[in-house]
C-alpha cells in the first residue's frame, strides 16, 4: 500500500446465543467496551464510530446512540447496512476515514439482541419494489434464493450434498473448541444427510444460525498501535466487489463478486493464495464457502465440493476455513465475529483453535446473493 496503513488494536465479542434477554445496544456497547479496554486506550481518544444497522430493528442515526451511549463524541461517524458484507465493509470504511484524515481511532462495533418484533404480521409486506416481482413466483427468503444457486453449482459442477455437508462438519468441529460457540456438539456427513430440507437443496445444517450476541473491533494507524497494550493486527489489503444487488439481476449463479475484490486486496497486500494461512468466509449457506474458495482462487471453478472433503478445511489441514464455527456453529453476528476471531489467530490466542504459526488470514463479507463482497487481509506485520 502507497497510503498510511491501519491496523486493529482492540477486538471484543460478547456472549452469543438465544434469548440472552439482553438489547442490541446493551451487547454492542458491551463488545465495544471490551474492545476499548482490549486495546488500553481510554475511550475519549475514539474519534470515529461506525456501526452495522441492527437486522431485526433499524434505526436512523445509529452510529450516534452507540456514540453517545459510550459517553464521547466523535468526529466521524456513519451506519453501515449491507446485510453480510456489513462487518468487513465497517473496517473498510474505517481505515478509508482514517487516510481521508477524519479521525484517528475508529470503532466498529455490531451485533444483535432480543426484539420487540414478533413477526406475526409481517408476511406479504415487501421490504424492497424488486420483491414484488420475486416473491409471487416463490423467491421468498434466504435459503430459496440462495437454494437456486447450490443447486445451479451442482448442475454445472456435480458438487454434492455430501460436499457441502462436509462445510458443515468442519465449522462445527471447529466451534466444537470455542467456548463462545451456540452450537458445540460435533456431528457428521451422516448427520447432515439426515437434517430435513429447508428449501432442497439446502438442508437445516447448510444453514447459517439465528444469534444474538455482539463483536468490535477498534481501527487505528500502524503507527500509533506501537503504543496500544495489545498486540496489533494489520490491514495489509481490502477490497470491494460489487456484481448485482440480488441474484435475479446476475449473469451467473456460481461466479460471485469475490473474484474481484478477492484479487485487488490479495494484490494490495503483495500475496498469493499460498501465503494465506487461514481464511474466515462468510458462510451463511455451506456452498456459499465452496464459490468463495473458488472465486479466490483456491483451487478451479467446480472444484470447490471435492476442495472441502476429507478435513482439507479443518484445522490441521491444508486451508483451515471458519476456525470459530462461523455463521453456522459459533454465531450469525452479521460476520462481525469472522473479523475477531481472525485477529485472534495472528495474535495467537486461539487456545485449541489456533492454527499454527498463523501471519496471515483473509476475511470475507457479502450480500446480495453473492453479487457484493468485501474482502479483508490480515497479518502479523506491517508489510
């Protein structure tokens, strides 16, 4: 990078779960006080507070109750609402203020908690106009809309359900070791193979979790981490790719937006694949982390099902992938926990968990179907 480089000098996570009876705001300002305290700074030396919007209750102006509820004011704040690409685009934006010189020291904070909203209701009620021209022909919701897509990757490629089965037993073996993981009884293929359709091809344990809980990082530059407590992690390459905005508009079901932003960030931080010791994929459906190995050139387009047998991705293995349990054992969290527990690895405080000898791990984020993606490289040194 020819600009100033930033690195993350405080990472926080909350307890994780359901019903944990606590707000959203009460599990962020929770995170982003561990956060602070993880990076041995006082909190009045934040200028820049940028936060994912709640999923279940938006609100305007969120960044600033967060701001507010911690006690400063900032110099620079924004929201952040790009469904999964959300986390990791919250660092981008962070390090981009950084340069632009707005502030100095930026959290990111988000998470979910308990909602007022129990649903009855909201059936029919479109959240966007392109719905209306979805919905009445059944594309309602996450896994029929993402289903369409695993199953046009086992058309082309003839991945199979044993395959992405095996996405599923790797992050759940991996939280398995986590004790902030919601689910941490491992199972196998032939569990998977015995989980009901959710919408066929994706059965319940090709799906990502519903989590409360809350994550933070705080950003700041290379330069004034020397003086943090913690041992810094730094951004080496980021990148954002941006194809469609949902998967009606896409030229193609099995390529996604991280051919590109994969590419600029990997080429921003000087790497190759081979370099890369660890990667956290956002993984709300298993196949979704079989076109991300893909699109990163991890190994050839329609490789990815027979990329992830036999605990290739485990830890242990050729390319750990999800070392925390991910969106589908630790913690939904928004992808918010794919970013701490990659900080957690290059620091080396992983416990069972920790891949070994671990400098660098990429990050991922997305939305849209695939057709948005944001892409983070992390390592042990600057450079």
């Amino acid at each position: 990078m020819t600009s100033t480089q930033c690195a993350i000098v405080g990472s926080a996570e909350t307890e994780v779960g359901r019903s944990l009876d606590r707000s959203g705001v009460e599990l962020k300002l929770d995170a982003a006080t561990k956060a602070i305290r993880d990076a041995g700074i006082s909190k009045t030396q934040i200028d820049g507070v940028i936060a994912r919007q709640p999923r279940r209750e938006p609100e305007p102006n969120h960044s600033a109750f967060i701001a507010e509820r911690l006690g400063i004011q900032p110099r620079y704040i924004t929201d952040i609402s790009l469904g999964g690409a959300a986390s990791a685009s919250m660092v981008v934006s962070a390090v981009a203020a950084i340069r632009a010189g707005l502030c100095t020291t930026v959290l990111c904070v988000g998470g979910d908690g308990k909602t007022s909203i129990d649903g009855k209701g909201r059936r029919g009620r479109l959240a966007s106009p392109n719905q209306d021209f979805r919905n009445p022909y059944g594309g309602e919701g996450a896994p029929i809309l993402y289903g369409l897509m695993a199953r046009r990757h086992m058309h082309e490629y003839g991945t199979t359900s044993r395959q992405l089965g095996a996405v599923a037993v790797a992050c759940r073996r991996h939280a398995s070791l986590n004790p902030n993981a919601q689910m941490q009884q491992p199972i196998t293929i032939a569990d998977h193979q015995a989980s009901p359709f959710i919408a066929d091809p994706l059965r319940r344990l090709d799906c990502s979790l519903i989590s409360e809980g809350a994550g933070a990082v705080i950003v700041t530059t290379d330069e004034r981490a020397r003086d943090m407590a913690s041992k810094p992690v730094h951004i080496l390459g980021m990148a954002t790719g941006c194809r469609y905005g949902e998967v009606a508009y896409s030229e193609s079901m099995t390529n996604s937006a991280a051919i590109e932003a994969s590419k600029k960030a990997f080429g921003d931080a000087g790497i190759t694949q081979a370099d890369v010791d660890l990667v956290e994929f956002y993984d709300c459906f298993t196949h979704v982390v079989v076109i991300q190995l893909e699109d990163y050139g991890f190994c050839a387009k329609g490789e990815g099902g027979s990329f992830v047998e036999n605990g290739r991705i485990e830890i242990g293995g050729e390319l750990p992938v999800n070392t925390h349990g991910g969106l589908l054992s630790q913690a939904h969290i928004g992808g918010m926990l794919h970013i701490t527990e990659g900080v957690t690895q290059i620091r080396g405080d992983a416990g069972d968990r920790q891949v070994k000898d671990a400098k660098i791990a990429a990050i991922s984020g997305q939305c849209g179907e695939l057709g948005i993606h944001v892409t983070l490289v992390l390592g042990s040194d600057p450079s």
